[in-house]
C-alpha cells in the first residue's frame, strides 16, 4: 500500500508539474506567434500580398544644362542678308542687301528666354533704268532696328534644337543718296517673328541660323523685310 501510495504521489507531481509548464509555454508561444518572425505559411501569404516590397526609389533629378537654367544670358552675333518689299518708298527702287545684328537672351524658364535685337541692315537701289525720284538713284537704305522678344525653344536639352520668336521693335531707315545726302524714311513700330535653329558644339558656344519677317506700317505705306541670319552665340557665366 505504501508503494502504491507513493506511485501516486508521483504521478500526481509530475501531472502537476507538466501543467505548469504548459501554463507558462502556452502564452510565450502565442506571444512570439503575434510578434515574432512569421512563419513559412505567413510569408508567402506576405509575398502574395506585396507585404514585404521594397519601397519605390524615386529616380534621381538630372541637373538642368546650362542653356536650360533660369537667369542665364547669351551674347550672339549675326550675319545677315534682307530683302525689302511693300508699298512705301523704302521698297521703290530698292531691293536687298547684307547687313548684322547683335543678340541678347536671357533665360525665364528652361525652354522660354526674352531677347533683344540690335541691328543694322541696308538696301541697294534696284538699278536697271534710273528714278527720277530724288533719293532714289545711286542710293542705299541703311536701317537700324531696335526690338524685344520672346524666343520659344523646343527641345532645348538637345545639342541641336529649333526655336520660334515673336516679338515687336522700331524702325529708323535712312535714305542716303551720294548727291543729295541722308533723309530718314518710313519710320515707325513693326512687328517680328520667325524661326531658326540653333546647334551647341561647346557647352558654351553655339552657332544660330534664323528667318526672320518684318512687318511695318508708317504713313499709311505698309512696307515688309525679310532675313536670313547666321551667327554664333556665346553663353558666358561660371
């Protein structure tokens, strides 16, 4: 009976002790369940619904080039050859002729800059028969112009890229005859726009083709002028 007695103590201990064992695992596992790492089945289930996805990298910003960047400035020079027609006088008996201008842009946005034209531009006289009109027979036109402009770029960020200008100036054409001397003709407002092509062979240098037409209204004698320009232009600057 003894014996028995302590086989069931025993037994009664170790029952004892296993549940209080199990008392204490039961919670750590259900703990280390919910806050742990998953297991197999919980990561695929992660994998399928894109739990674990690296975050989107945003693609680094390339730096505008120099020519794109607001508040840059460019110093051009061309060029150039006219043709004058219309009704008024600066069109009787004259007809082309070479002429330059100096360029200014500067830069607003990466494709829109604001330019400003300074040119000189002459007219020979026809020939063939002469016109008994003084001043003009053996005569020239010799015009300085003044206008602003807005200078639209399109695909600025390539080394080669068109642009369209539109804008507005004033006029001073001067009549100068060899006998008679020089009388101002035709002065007045006009208004401009083109297109042209500019091409970089430096990051700083580059060489501009343009077609430009004139339009120009001056004691009610409408005259037009048209030009094709080659030059360079010069982006100085750090």
């Amino acid at each position: 009976m003894m014996v028995e007695g302590a086989l069931v103590v025993a037994r009664l201990r170790a029952g004892a002790l296993l549940l209080g064992a199990l008392a204490v695992l039961i919670p750590c596992a259900a703990h280390a369940e919910a806050g742990g790492s998953p297991g197999p089945r919980r990561d695929w289930l992660a994998l399928e619904s894109d739990a674990y996805q690296p975050a989107p990298v945003t693609p680094e910003r390339k730096p505008l080039l120099r020519r794109q960047r607001p508040n840059t400035i460019s110093l051009g020079i061309q060029g150039s050859y006219g043709v004058v027609r219309g009704t008024s006088r600066l069109s009787d008996g004259f007809n082309s002729g070479p002429g330059y201008a100096f360029r200014f842009r500067y830069m607003i946005t990466p494709s829109f800059a604001l330019g400003f034209s300074f040119e000189n531009q002459r007219f020979n006289d026809r020939g063939g028969r002469p016109s008994t009109t003084p001043g003009a027979s053996d005569s020239v036109v010799v015009m300085t112009t003044v206008s602003a402009e807005g200078v639209f770029y399109i695909h600025r960020q390539r080394e080669a890229h068109p642009y369209f200008i539109a804008g507005f100036g004033h006029a001073s054409p001067d009549i100068v005859d060899k006998s008679l001397g020089s009388a101002r003709a035709n002065e007045g407002l006009y208004l401009v726009a083109g297109a042209g092509m500019e091409s970089f062979v430096r990051p700083r240098f580059s060489v501009d083709f343009t077609l430009r037409g004139y339009a120009m209204v001056s004691n009610v004698e409408f005259t037009s002028f048209a030009q094709i320009c080659v030059g360079i232009h010069l982006y100085p600057g750090d």
